[in-house]
C-alpha cells in the first residue's frame, strides 16, 4: 500500500490562510512494541488502551509561503514558547512526508501545541503529540483537496503518525487499538493501528490507569535507542513470538473481561519489557528503586484486600496502575495513604480509558 500522492499540489493564488485544531491523547500498551524494522514497522504486534486526560492539544495555522525554498517552512511552540528543538523534529517529519503531502512545501506552518500533563513529568509525549500533529495535517488534506471518509480519515492519521512515533499509530482510535498483524483482527497490519472498541468489555471500558511518577529526570537512554539495542538482543527472536502471541490472547482477555488474566500479562509485560533492557547489549536499566518498592506494594495490596489491581510499565521508571471502576475508591486511598511517599514530589495523574481523539474549535 502507498500513500504516495504527487497530484497534491496547490494553486496557490487559490488558499486563503486558515488553522486546524486537535487533542490527541496518549496510550498505554498492554503487550509492548519493542523492536522495528524498515520505515517504523514493528517487530511485533501490541495492543493499548487509549487515556482520557493525558493529550497533546495541537493547533496548526498555515498561509501560502512567501518563496518557495527547498525544504519546509515550520515554526513550532510549546505553551507559548518557541521551541527550536521540537520546530526542527517538526520540519524533518514534514520533509518526510513530502511523498504523501507535497504541498506542505508550499505553506508556511506556525504550529502551537500544550500538553495536559507537566512538560517535565517525564512522561512521554510521543504518542499524544504526533498523533495530535497527524490529525490536524489529515485534516488539512481534506480542506485543501477532497475530505475523506471516517474510517480513512482515522486509517491515514495513524500510518502518518507511525511515521512519526511507533506508537502514536494507536492513538487515534478511542478505547483500545491493536498495531501489526493479529489473527482474529480484521485489517490489522504493520502500517496503521486498527481500533477494537467494540470488542472491549464493559469492565475494560471505564478502567482506570493512574500514573505515578516515580522519576522525573530525562531518561538515560531514549525509546529510539532501546529499539536499535533489540537488534542485537540474543532474546530478540524468543520474545517478537512472544509478544505476538500475547496480543492475540490479550484481545481475548479485553473481550472476555477477565481482569484476573489481564492483570498477569500486564505485570508480565511490563517486566519483560524491562528484562529486554537489562539483557541488551549495553545492559541498561530504567527503573528505579522506588519503581520496585511501588511494585512490592501493589502486590502485597492484592494478596491482602484481592483487589484487582496491576502495573504496567513503560521504557521509564514511571508506573501505570490499572483497575477497575468498582475498585476506584479503595486503590485511591492506598495510592495516596501508601504510595505516593514515593514519587517525585508526590505526583501522580489520574486517568482513565478514553474516547480518543477530538477536534476543537480555533482560538483566534
Ligand atoms: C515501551 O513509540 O516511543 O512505550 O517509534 O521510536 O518513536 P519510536 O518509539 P516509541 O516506543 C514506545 C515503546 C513502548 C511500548 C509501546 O508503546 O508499545
């Protein structure tokens, strides 16, 4: 399949200034993407659950560009700020596109983006961030040329968005998403996510996921580098049958509503993701040591009380706690009385499963 479209160009004496507005949110994976091949194509399928509060809010204004240069014209900021880093990541990822969007050659971008969680949270903004982008450039095609239909509307935003970030692909799609080839998932591919929220249960529909971050300092080795390292992990093969595996029982599980079996994949995940790290070549290791006194007391929690609560982990030290909306009153009374001694600066961030992406009104 290409998206490859050289037709679309503009003329130009026919745009009029104008701006696209997108909230995009993250997503937790529940059976992990870790290793990948070509241009962003996973080693291995995974599965996640799209959040609700934590999302990128992006706004893209384009005008027709003065002269023509040879690469693209983007200027990006961050709550009001010029960022000249996330302005360069920006432009290159615009430049790669250029097979797909030629015209973005001939408008000038001024883009504005805020997140809803503190910029030095240390959590990641990837996913949240290029999807909101992606969006807002699918969105722009369809105004400047011909509006696609809803499901290609969303099929083309998550390609565009792998593009950008690996797992930014299942941030378009409300409530869970599955990216890479899974049997039993109708048109899931190494291309675009596809999302499954008709087959999650009511339980998994109105789950929560509080993030507590345990580290905010910038990560020792980054998600790009991690990826790189499974190429030469002797665990490599093992594992992408693994994974592959697990995300077609993990569908079954979200469909089934057994929280006993997610919490047990979950937890194994996220350990085995780690595990993955420590047997790299460099060995690495991200988690901390209040990431393993947090996971000492989840479990001792459950033996105790039998609650259904779980972790998850993601390349970083910080910890995703996931349960059901039944249980939510008891987990957050022990997640305030008993773990947040140990995060920094007692932060944490309460979210849930949400309804994906969403597009807003402009401010002028
Ligand atoms: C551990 O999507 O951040 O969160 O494709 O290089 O941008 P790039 O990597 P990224 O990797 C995420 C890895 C993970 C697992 C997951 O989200 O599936």
């Amino acid at each position: 399949m290409t998206y490859d479209r050289p037709d679309l160009t503009l003329i130009t004496s026919e745009v009029t200034p104008g701006a696209l507005r997108w909230r995009s949110p993250s997503n937790i994976a529940l059976v992990k993407y870790w290793g990948k091949h070509g241009d962003q194509l996973p080693r291995n399928p995974s599965v996640s659950f799209t959040l609700d509060g934590a999302a990128t809010d992006t706004t893209l204004r384009y005008e027709v560009r003065e002269q023509s240069g040879s690469g693209v014209d983007v200027k990006l900021s961050l709550d009001g700020v010029h960022n000249d880093a996330f302005s360069q990541r920006t432009a290159k990822f615009f430049e790669r596109l250029l097979p797909i969007y030629p015209f973005l050659k001939q408008l000038s971008f001024a883009i504005e983006t805020k997140n809803s969680f503190p910029h030095s949270a240390g959590i990641a903004s990837s996913a949240s961030g290029m999807s909101a982008l992606a969006l807002c450039l699918v969105d722009l095609e369809g105004k400047l040329f011909k509006p696609l239909g809803n499901a290609e509307f969303f099929e083309k935003a998550s390609y565009l968005s792998r593009l950008g970030s690996g797992s930014a692909c299942r941030s378009v799609y409300g409530g869970a998403a599955v990216w890479g080839k899974v049997d039993g998932v109708a048109q899931s591919n190494e291309e675009f996510a596809v999302p499954i929220t008709d087959k999650l249960n009511p339980t998994f529909q109105t789950y929560h996921d509080d993030i507590l971050l345990i580290s905010k300092s910038e990560k020792s080795v980054s998600s790009r580098a991690g990826h790189q390292l499974m190429e030469s992990n002797p665990y490599a093969t093992a594992r992408y049958a693994q994974a592959k595996q697990r995300t077609g029982e993990m569908v079954d599980i979200l469909r089934r509503g057994d929280v006993e079996a997610f919490g047990e994949m979950l937890e194994s995940e996220a350990l085995t993701l780690h595990a993955l790290m420590m047997s790299s070549r460099p060995p690495y290791l991200l988690i901390r040591p209040n990431t393993l006194a947090v996971i000492e007391r989840i479990q001792e929690f459950r033996r105790e009380t039998k609650t259904p609560l779980y972790f998850t982990l993601d390349a970083g030290p910080n910890l995703h706690l996931l349960y059901p909306h039944a249980d939510a009153e008891q987990v957050k009374s022990f997640i305030r009385e008993q773990l947040l001694f140990f995060c920094d600066d007692g932060m944490y961030l309460a979210d849930r499963v949400g309804k994906g992406p969403e597009r807003l009104e402009v401010n002028e």
